[in-house]
C-alpha cells in the first residue's frame, strides 16, 4: 500500500523533535514552521510532492478530521504509544501526545448510526423551496436545516434516557469564533430538577458532513471555552452529521459540570439518535 506523503512528513518532525536514546521530545507541540521545514526536506530527500509553501494550517485539520486519520499516523509512532491531537493559536499545528490513554483511539474514533440508534421522521416541507434548490453539502447548510426544522429541540424532547428536564430550549447564536475553537451552534436549555428548581443549560453543537468524523478532542475544547466565556455550571456537548440521502445524525455527550471540569478533557458517549428527513433535502 502506498505511503501517504503526510505520514513521512509526520516521521521527519518525529525525527527531529525526538530522541529515541532517552525516549523524550525536546518538546511535544509542533508548529506551522516545523511543518513547512519539513515539507521541504521530504520534498526534496524522499520525493513528496506536497508544496513546501501551502498552507501548513490544514495540514493536521485535514488528518483528523478524514476517514483515513488512522492509516495515515505513521505505524512506527503507533508501536511507540505516540498519537496526535490538532492544535491552534499561536502557529500551533498539532502536538504529540505521548502515553495517554484513549490517544490512539482516538484516530480511529468514528461515530455512525447503527441498527440500535432510535430513528425519527421530520418533515422538511416547511423548508422554502428557494433554500432546498441552493442546499449545499456544507456545515452551514446542515446547521441552517437543523435550526430551521428544530432538530436539536426535538432531540431533547425526547425523553428517553435524557440527561435534563427541558422545559425550553432557545437557539442563541451560529459560528461562535472564541481564541482557539469555534462552537458551530450554540442552544439554551431551561432545566426543571426533580426539587422543583430550575437552572440554565448551555448546549454545545458540532457540525460535521457525512464524510468527517466527529471528534472528541475537538469537542472537549468547545466545552471547555463555553464554561471560559458563560458563568453556566453545565454544558451537554452535541454533534450532528449528514448522512447522505438520509437525514441528521445527532450525538449527544455526557454533561459536564463546571466543578468536574479540572478532570475534564473529552466527553464520552451518551446516546444518538437519527432524524430521518422527508421528504429529503438536497446537500443532506
């Protein structure tokens, strides 16, 4: 099987940022500049065909988030427990992560419905037909018909094993730009507890297409700047997706507290569920 060019770039930065006597890195974080230099030493010692000078920014973001992040980290830093975890801010690209546990899962994660996900119909007939004509196959276009068809509302209204008592739920605001994440979607929810209290919920939401995989790491960072920027003392994590001809898969996390967040680094599993679009909308 072919090499991928990516994977004997990430050796060359391996090589020059660890020592294999000592079994340390002279540091973990790499960045934009380590990823041009080394570019241009494959290109010119090992063939690759990659541009030195394109833009080292997406080199990680484009790893993790395809379906083949696994096949592309190099197996010799697999054998070595060494996986990797895109970074940002500051000329940040990625940063090896040594001996986590849960690490190398990570680039094999995928989140997909199954037989046992619980599936809904939503109609989308009150989608103007002027939007479904321009329907694209983008983040912006699957945010735009979830909040549009309410499909996060409709998710938490389903009581099965939820994680709150909704009592409202309010979209607040799209493309939230923080310093070193960005929250696709961003919900309130207005919580009732069984004592007959109620508390304010901030619902984070990621939005993926069909051929992107939800991350975790990247989810955990968007919990962790929602507790930075509010003063709320819960946030529940969510993902959607596309899924082809299909409808919106939706993930929900585990809620994290605000005095839990000192353990905190990335969600787990609580439950998904998919909404089946009918009739079905064009870019989903």
């Amino acid at each position: 099987m072919a090499v991928s060019d990516k994977t004997i770039i990430i050796e060359r930065i391996f090589d020059t940022l660890y020592d294999e006597n000592t079994q340390t890195f002279s540091r973990t974080l790499v960045s934009n500049v380590d990823v041009q230099e080394a570019k241009r030493y494959c290109a010119e010692h090992h063939g690759t065909k990659l541009k030195p000078d394109g833009n080292a920014y997406n080199f990680m973001k484009d790893i993790v988030r395809g379906k083949s992040a696994s096949k592309i980290w190099p197996q010799r830093l697999k054998d070595l427990k060494i996986s990797g975890a895109q970074r940002t801010g500051d000329g940040a690209i990625f940063e090896f992560v040594h001996g986590v546990d849960g690490a190398l899962d990570s680039l094999d994660e995928d989140f997909l419905p199954s037989d046992a996900t619980p599936s809904f119909p939503v109609q989308s007939l009150s989608l103007p037909l002027a939007s479904k004509a321009l329907g694209r196959t983008d983040e912006s276009w699957l945010l735009q018909v979830a909040v549009n068809l309410r499909i996060i509302e409709s998710h938490f209204a389903n009581a099965t094993n939820s994680q709150i008592d909704a009592l409202e739920l309010t979209h607040l605001q799209m493309d939230i730009k923080l310093r070193k994440v960005q929250i696709d979607a961003l919900f309130r929810a207005l919580h009732a507890a069984p004592d007959g209290s109620q508390s304010d919920v901030l619902i984070t939401v990621e939005a993926k297409q069909g051929n992107q995989r939800i991350l975790t790491e990247q989810i955990g960072r968007q919990v962790i700047a929602a507790f930075e920027s509010t003063d709320t003392e819960l946030v529940i994590p969510v993902a959607i997706a596309a899924i082809k001809n299909k409808g919106i898969y939706v993930v929900e996390f585990a809620a994290v507290t605000r005095d839990t967040l000192g353990q905190f680094s990335i969600p787990t599993f609580h439950r998904d569920a998919m909404f089946v679009l009918q009739p079905k909308v064009k870019g989903i």
